[in-house]
C-alpha cells in the first residue's frame, strides 16, 4: 500500500480485502483461482498477524464455502473470494447459508464463461448472482461496483447488509476491475444499528443450546420458513436498491449499465454530449435488488433505452421487466472473456441509436 | 431408592426417530454422557451430518449447526478457526464421511484440524432406504448392488479410518463395534479420549463406530450385533489404529 494523506493506491482485488479486514473480517477461507489470487495472497499475510484472525487456503471451493458456513455460524464476520467457475461449486452453500441466514460476503471477480471460459474480464454471471443461483427460493444482494473505491465500499457495506438482513452478500466485481489500481480513501466501517447475534454457536455456556437448521420436516413449517424469508427479500426490496443517475436530468436515451461498463459508457457519453445527443445513464449499483423503479420513472420522460452489457444480454431482462414494454429497449452487448470495448466503441453504437431511434421518432 | 439409570440432562426430553435397535440410538446417549460428565458441553459445539442423524439438535442441548451433505469437516474448520478453544465435533454416517464428503474429511484430517469425528459406519446409506455405500463390503447386498457388491462392478470398499490413521495431523483414531455393553463403554472411552487430545490441540482424532442399521439389513436388532461381530469385524477390524500421544516420538 503506497500512501498519501488519507488516500493510498490499491488495486481492486487489494481493496476487497482491505476492506474486509477494516470491517473487521478476520477470517478468510478460498481456494486460487484467476483474477482474483492477489485477495487471498493479501489475506495469507494480513490476517495472521491479526489476534483471532485466520486465514485457510481450502481445498476446493466447495471446502471453503463451507468453511465460511461454520465461522459464520459463530457469528463472526467472514468472507470468501473466487471467479466464476469457483462460484459454481460454491452455490450449495450459498443455498445453505440463505437458509440458515447466516451473514458473510462472498466476491465473485467474474471472469470468461461458460466452462472454463478464461481470465478476462466479462459479465456473464448476473443471472448467477441475481436470481439466487443454487437451488431453493431465496435471493442474495448483489452489490456491483464501477471504481476500486466502490469496490471498498461495497464491500463494507456487504458486510453490514449481511448482519442487518443475516444472509450472504455477493460483491459482484469483474476480473477487469480487481486489477486495476486507484487511490482509495480507507473509511470506517458503519456499524450502527445492527441486531445482536443470539443465534450464534459459541456453545452453550449458561444458556440452552441452539441449533441451525435448514431442514424442515414438519408439516407447514418449510412454507413458513420460505414466507418469513420471503418477507425479508421484500423489505430488502424497498430499503436496499441502490443506483446512480448520470445526465439523466434532459436526457432522450437512457444507457443502462452496470460495473466496468458503465464506467466506460460514462466515458462514451460524455463524448457523445459534445456533439449535441441527449444521452444519459442510470447505472444499477445493487444487481439485486435491481433499481427498477428509477428506470421505470425515468421511462417517464425517455422513450429510448440502450442496454450494454459484457455478456449476450441477462440484466437486459430485468430493465425490460422493470419497463413493463413502457419504452422501447434496445441492447449492445458482447461475450466477455477477452474483450475490453473502448469509449469510442460505445459512442459509436450510443450515436447510431440515438439517430436511428430519438432522431426519427421525432 | 437409589437412581442408577436415569436419562442424562443434555438429552432432551424428546423421543427419538431412530429405528429400534439403531447403533445411533446409543451413540447419542453416550455423547450426552460425555459432554455431561466433563467440562466440555459448554465448549462444545457439534456438526450434525445429512443422513439418518441429521436430527441430533433435537436430542442433544448443545450448540449444533447442520452441514450440507458430506461437508461437516469443512464446516467444523470454519468453527475451530472462528473460536480455537471451543470442542468442536462433527458426527457422521459412512455415505457423508467416506463418499461424498471424503475430501473434506481427508483434507481437514491432512490439515491437522483440531476437531473430532464420530464416524458412524453401517455400510450402507440409511437415510435414503439402503443403498450400496463406499463401505458397504464385497458380496453384500444392497438396494444398489442387489446381486451383493463385487469389485469388478462396483470396485471395492473403502477403509477411510486406514487411510486417516497415516497422516500426521491425525492424533488418534480408534475403531469400536458397537455391539455389547462393554463396547459401548469403549466407545465412551474413545470418545473422552479424543475430546481431550482435541483440548491439548493434538490433531484431528477420529472414531469409527461400527453400528447397527436392522431396517436396511433386514436383520433383528439382536441378529445386527451378530452380523457386526461376524462379518463387520472382518473388514473393519476394531482396535486403535493410530494413538501418537501414546506413542509419541514413532507414528505407528
Ligand atoms: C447433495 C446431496 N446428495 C444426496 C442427498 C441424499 N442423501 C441424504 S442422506 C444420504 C446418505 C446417508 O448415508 P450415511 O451418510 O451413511 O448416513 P446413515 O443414514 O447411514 O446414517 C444421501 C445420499 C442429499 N441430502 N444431498
Ligand atoms: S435406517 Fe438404519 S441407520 Fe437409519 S435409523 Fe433406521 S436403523 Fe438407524
Ligand atoms: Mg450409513
């Protein structure tokens, strides 16, 4: 870490732990996969020295989800890391800490799919991440951030989402931007407001034990149990949705994008606007639960929308739900895994929009 | 009158769904003798496994967390890292343990991890009504391998206390049949045994307890124990497979 006043230079995958470790998160549990490999480098060196801390290189990512699952149990505050095909075998336990709302922040730096895909950056996992991703009916917040310092911060924020709602948080990072190094300001965590942890296992010392469960015989309990937390996804739904609003203010066309490539849209938006088009963007910060009521008010005054994404097209389904067919929605996307597209690139296809569909229709 | 049985206070009061003249009836009285008899139970935090003991949190007051199949080594490394002088056990059947949670028992006994198993082997999955585990012997017969396992179909079975006894983070590792009341004093024994080593972090200790599943084997309560002691025994055969505090210096 070099330094300099507040602020010091990390790249996005340090930041994840430095964060963590400044939340308080004292135990890691990961497997190496690439883009990723510097988290649990950083941590395998930090976290040691740390009273309390821990730092165990697992055995499969299957092994360390689950290792999360027991730590998180005792109510201390835990995180994992991985890329894609890592989260894959991770989702069984994501299913399990859903069920048993056990908190603990997991950060997928996504990268190339399907399969073994490769190294290079790409979006490809939104569906993954946003619609609960193993089996069961459950969801899990999905925070998606644009610059290493919303990388920090999310991932601060992950950890106090995950103790206010007792459930996993997802970091949705992108291989792009774990390696990318800027200045970050290392704020304090919040803390306020958190509920006690009386579920957690740290045995039964004056007290009866408890137990966690996600398996449910009894006979209604199970639907119950899936209404209660159910009720929690709704109450999610109306206080987490997070976003930014850019030039939205008289905008004609609205990009909507997320992570690395909204931040290359802002790029290509701001050349766009020297040449007089009327472009805007509302960039979804929490993936789920998605913003979709900003979208919806904005359809209020913009006919036009432009969905890109580094992936054939998935967080263009929930911009369309959200729209309900009241504008018309338009995509450019590419497969990641292997391409970085430039400003220039997206101005060109934002003017091309522009003129085919606000021009025309007017 | 003088009491000389009663039910231990960390049982619950509750009635267990256990089939008659199942090994885990048992085994879940003497744990609750364990923990009751020491220290520990305070300390004491238990893996409960996905199979026909996936229910202990009813039985014993403790704290207990579930795992998702076969990965309650892993889960109980999260635990002992999280709060190193807590008594962290998992308990788990042979299809849990040996088949699809085999690398996490082998790798968290390979770490060394501080923690215990209770590694409750009755060659067969009870849980899902009888199929062929990885323990389930040569010739026997199961919902799975219905003409009895040969190796040339179904391969042969796995003896994973062997295996575990040769690693060094492994401390202890003791094999008991469950089948009279004498072994199950031993099983008590092994068990203080190993929740002590476990306490004076010696490593990760492992109990194989040969148990009784009559519903599966289509056999009487009575002649389960039989068939433990006669056939069982052969494959698995009980005794200490590795003890390195009684052996300290050598590791056989
Ligand atoms: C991932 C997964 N696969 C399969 C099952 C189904 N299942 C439940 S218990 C069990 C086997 C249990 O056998 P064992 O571990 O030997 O325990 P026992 O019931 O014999 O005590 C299986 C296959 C499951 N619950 N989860
Ligand atoms: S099926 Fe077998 S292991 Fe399961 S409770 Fe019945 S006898 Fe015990
Ligand atoms: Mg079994």
């Amino acid at each position: 870490m070099k330094s300099s006043a507040n602020k010091v230079l990390l790249s996005g995958n340090h930041a994840v732990a430095e964060a963590a470790i400044r939340a308080g998160c004292h135990l890691y549990f990961g497997y190496p996969i690439t883009p990723q490999n510097e988290i649990p480098e950083y941590m395998s060196e930090h976290l040691p020295k740390i009273k309390g801390g821990a730092f165990v290189q697992a055995e499969s990512e299957l092994a360390a989800i689950n290792m999360v699952l027991g730590a998180a149990a005792t109510g201390r505050r835990v995180m994992t890391t991985s890329s894609s095909p890592g989260i894959s075998l991770m989702q069984e336990g994501i299913s399990y800490l859903a069920a048993l709302e056990l908190p603990c922040v997991i950060a997928n730096m996504v990268r190339g799919g399907p399969g073994l895909g490769n190294i290079a950056t790409a979006q490809s996992d939104y569906f993954q991440s946003t619609r609960g991703g193993g089996h069961g009916d459950y969801r899990t917040i999905t925070l998606a951030p644009c610059t290493v310092q919303e990388i920090y911060d999310l991932t601060q924020l992950g950890f106090y989402l995950a103790d206010k709602y007792r459930g996993p948080v997802i970091i949705q990072g992108e291989g792009l931007l774990g390696q990318m190094v800027e200045p970050v300001e290392l704020k304090e965590p919040d803390k306020k407001d958190l509920p006690p942890k009386d579920w957690a296992l740290t045995g039964a010392k004056d007290r009866p034990g408890r137990m966690l469960r996600s398996l449910i015989l009894e006979e209604g309990i199970l639907e119950e149990h899936n209404w209660k937390l159910n009720r929690k996804y709704l109450e999610i739904e109306k206080k987490e949705k997070r976003f930014e609003s850019f030039r939205m203010e008289d905008a004609n066309l609205a990009v909507v994008a997320y992570g690395s490539v909204a931040r290359i849209a802002k790029g290509a938006i701001k050349r766009v606007r020297e040449e007089g088009l009327k472009v805007g963007m509302i960039r979804p910060i929490s993936l789920w639960p998605f913003p979709g009521e900003a979208i919806r008010k904005a359809a209020e005054k913009v006919s036009q929308f432009l969905v890109i994404e580094l992936s054939c097209g998935q967080m263009i389904e929930d911009v369309r739900l959200a729209l309900a067919g009241k504008a018309e929605v338009n995509f450019y996307g590419r497969p990641g895994g292997g391409v970085i597209p430039n400003p220039a690139e997206f101005g060109r296809v934002i003017s091309r929009n522009y003129y085919q569909k606000v021009r025309k229709a007017r | 009158m003088k009491k000389v049985f009663e039910r231990p206070r960390l049982l619950k009061p509750a009635t267990f769904h256990f089939c008659p003249g199942c090994g885990h009836n048992i085994l879940h009285r003497v744990i609750a003798e364990v923990l009751e008899e020491s220290d520990f139970r305070e300390r004491a935090i238990m893996i409960a496994p996905v199979g026909c003991a996936v229910l202990a949190y009813f039985y014993l007051d403790i704290d207990v967390t579930e795992a998702p199949h076969g990965r309650c080594t892993a889960v109980a490394t999260g635990i002992k890292r999280a709060i190193p002088n807590s008594l962290v056990f998992t308990y788990q059947g042979d299809g849990d343990l040996a088949s699809i949670g085999a690398g996490e028992t082998l790798h968290a006994a390979g770490r060394g991890e501080k923690v215990t198993t209770i590694y409750v082997n009755n060659a067969n999955y009870g849980m899902t009504g009888g199929q062929m585990a990885p323990t389930t012997m040569l010739n026997q017969v199961t919902t799975t391998c219905s003409a009895g396992r040969s190796a040339e179909r179904e391969g042969y079975p796995l003896d994973m206390s062997k295996i575990l006894a040769s690693l060094p983070g492994v401390c202890y590792v003791e094999r008991v049949a469950l089948t009279s009341p004498a072994n199950v004093q031993k099983f008590k024994k092994a068990l203080r045994k190993a929740f002590q080593y476990q306490t004076e972090g010696l490593g990760f200790s492992l109990i194989e307890v040969l148990s009784t599943c009559p519903t599966n084997w289509k056999l009487t309560p009575v002649d389960s124990l039989k068939w433990i002691e006669e056939v069982m025994t052969k494959s698995y055969p009980p005794g200490v497979l590795v003890d390195r505090k009684a052996n300290r210096g050598d590791s056989e």
